[in-house]
C-alpha cells in the first residue's frame, strides 16, 4: 500500500522542482531508457519480411518484455526501500516516483506559448507551440497556436499528472512505471500507419485501456476546477479520434467556452476533425491564461482526491 506521505512528498517535488534540465544533463530522464529498450526490441522484431499476424505478436511480445522488466525493477526499488529506510521509506519511495510526473513541465512548455502570444510575437509563439504538438505549426494563425497550446496542457493532464497519480496510489511504485513504459511505447510505436501498423497495435491498445479511467477522471477534474463544461464534455468527448483524450479536451473546451481541434494539417497533409466545443469564445492569450489556471486548480484538485484515497484506504487498513 502506497503512504499518502509518498505521494503527496513526490507531488511537492514536481511541483517545486519538475525535473530540472541539470539532471537531464547529467543523468537523463527514466523515459529516455524506456525509449532505447522499445527502440532496440522494435528494430529487431519488427521485421519487414514477417507476416502482420508475426509482426503483431512480437509487439505484445516487447510489451510483455517491457512490462516485467520495469515492472521488476520497480518493485525491486520499493522493497528495498521497506528494508532499509523502515518508517522513513516513504521517502525514497517519493523521490523513486517524482519524475514520472509533469506537473510542473507541462506548465512550463505552454506559458512561453501564452507569453509569446501576449505580446504580439507570432512566430515566436509558433516555435514555442511547435516543440510541444505534433501538427504544422508554420502556417498558424494567433488562434490556432492557442488552441494547440491548451489542447495540449488538456491532453497532458491526463498522460502526465492524473494516469501516473492513479497507477501509483493503485499499484504502488510498479503500477506508476509500468503505466510511463506503456504510454512511452504508445507515443513510439503506437502508430496505424506502416511499418508500425501491427507491430505497434498492442502498444496503442494496452495505453487505451491503462488511461480509460484516469481520462474520464481528468475530464471531471478540468469541469470541476473550471467550474462548468459539462455539457460539452458529454456531447463532444466521443469526437476526438482517441477514445481516451476527448474527455480531458471537451471538458477544457466546455469551461473556456470556445472550440478546439478542427481541421489541421500534419506533414503539409490536411486532416479533417471535428470541431470540439461551440463556437463563440476567442482562442487567444487571455483563454490560454484561464486554461492554465484551470489547469493549476484540478491539480490541486488531483491532490485533495489522491490524499482522501491514501489516506482513507490506510484507515480502513
């Protein structure tokens, strides 16, 4: 069972802290290894000459792979902690947990966004936009770089601060990295395109289902801190072509009161969705700044929820 005192101690640390770029510097980032061992496993089971039946078991095969070793290694780090630190091993348990959470980060990489907006500076502002979606950014008007950015602080929520928070508090440290494994090997190998298609499937289908409560969890959350957006949030979740991110992106779309997503364009390629969202409010600076705020709030939210789960679950333990 996972101490309130572990997750509210890795909370804090990623508030204060996020993961600092001397640390990225010196030591990287636990991500980056998840991303050499499913880059490896894909180069050399996904092989152009097997079969799409082949292709795609030996994608649940390196999930499979992937999932035990940081699974293994988890749990190693957590009992160990137990051993030595005794009564103190919520600490170590905290400081195991705090960068697997982007409290902090995703904040960071939407204000120079916001900011650059504010002060008139488009292509400043597309650039900063750019580092954080995977759309054409180039050819952005003011709008569409707001939206992109509060799409994005809305999606994150969810992959970045609550999916990590409710595998931790239901599984410990091995439900935390095992979730981070699984959602790295989504954003690499998860694609419908070749060669990708089959070998990737178990990656995409696997992060689906890890997020499925923690999406509609995020999706409340964002309603609750925005105080409304719920008519939105039922309406239009199903609209986003994952079945997971609409939620957290129809609820932002609902409290701000303005439309996101729409036609993009990605590799010069245009790509019709759907609107989310009713037409009306103004993507710009402003909406990006109650987007933040919000986002800041279901945050804290996310803390109150985390600290009633813990502690609740230890006083009926």
């Amino acid at each position: 069972m996972v101490e309130v005192a572990a997750v509210m101690g890795a909370l804090v640390l990623d508030a204060a802290l996020g993961w600092p770029d001397g640390f990225y510097r010196r030591i990287g980032h636990p991500v980056g290894a998840f991303a050499r061992v499913i880059g490896g496993l894909e180069r050399r089971w996904n092989l152009a000459d097997l079969s799409f039946s082949a292709r795609r078991a030996r994608g649940v095969a390196a999930m499979i792979v992937l999932a035990v070793m940081v699974g293994g290694a988890a749990w190693g780090v957590e009992n160990v902690a137990d051993r030595l630190a005794g009564s103190w091993s919520w600490l170590l348990i905290a400081l195991a947990a705090w960068p697997a959470l982007a409290q902090r980060s995703l904040y960071e990489h939407v204000t120079p966004v916001r900011r650059a907006l504010a002060a008139g500076n488009l292509p400043a502002a597309r650039v900063a936009v750019g580092r954080i979606v995977g759309r054409d950014t180039r050819e952005l008007d003011a709008p569409g770089v707001a939206r992109a950015g509060i799409e994005s602080l809305a999606e994150s929520f969810c992959d970045g601060v609550i999916a990590p928070l409710f595998w931790f508090v239901l599984a410990g440290l091995p439900g935390l990295w095992v979730y981070k494994a699984i959602n790295t090997a989504d954003s690499l190998i998860g694609h419908p395109e070749e060669p990708l298609r089959a070998y990737g499937w178990a990656a995409a289908r696997i992060d689906d289902l890890a997020n499925f409560v923690p999406a509609r969890l995020s999706g409340v959350l964002i309603c609750l801190a925005g105080g409304g957006g719920w008519r939105i949030l039922w309406r239009d979740h199903a609209r986003h072509a994952s079945p997971n991110a609409g939620w957290s992106e129809a609820a932002m779309a609902g409290t701000l009161g303005l439309r996101l997503a729409g036609p993009l364009h990605y590799d010069g390629i245009p790509t019709e969705k759907p609107w989310i969202g009713d037409a009306g409010g103004i993507a710009d600076a402003l909406a990006m700044r109650k987007a933040e705020t919000i986002y800041l709030r279901a945050c804290l939210l996310a803390w109150l929820a985390c600290t009633l789960a813990t502690g609740g679950r230890a006083c009926l333990g």
